[in-house]
C-alpha cells in the first residue's frame, strides 16, 4: 500500500493552477507527513513563481 493516491503530474497541475488563481506556496493542503507531494507541489509552485519573474522582466 505504498502506492501514492495522486500521481505527480497532477500534483504539479494542482500547483499550476493554484498559483495561477494566486495562492501561495504553503496553500497545499496536503497532511504533514505527505512529505514527497509537498515537495513535489512546492518545486513546481517554485518553478511557476521564476517562470512569472521572467515573463515579468523579460525585454521586448
């Protein structure tokens, strides 16, 4: 019974789409303990924040 409920790619969706609508980086909702899928969360979270600075900063 190791296998996860949720697979990474829709832990990563789930971090895309929440920072899209704004939420922050610790607004996962995951238990505690759920060490690899906050991790995995907080990576693509992370990942989608410089994405955004680029963009922002980007010259035309």
């Amino acid at each position: 019974m190791s296998d996860p409920i949720i697979s990474i790619a829709m832990i990563q969706a789930k971090a895309r789409a929440a920072f899209a609508r704004g939420k922050g980086r610790d607004d996962h909702g995951f238990n505690w303990h759920s060490a690899c899928a906050i991790e995995t969360w907080q990576k693509e979270w992370d990942r989608c924040a410089v994405e955004a600075e680029q963009l922002e900063v980007s010259p035309p």
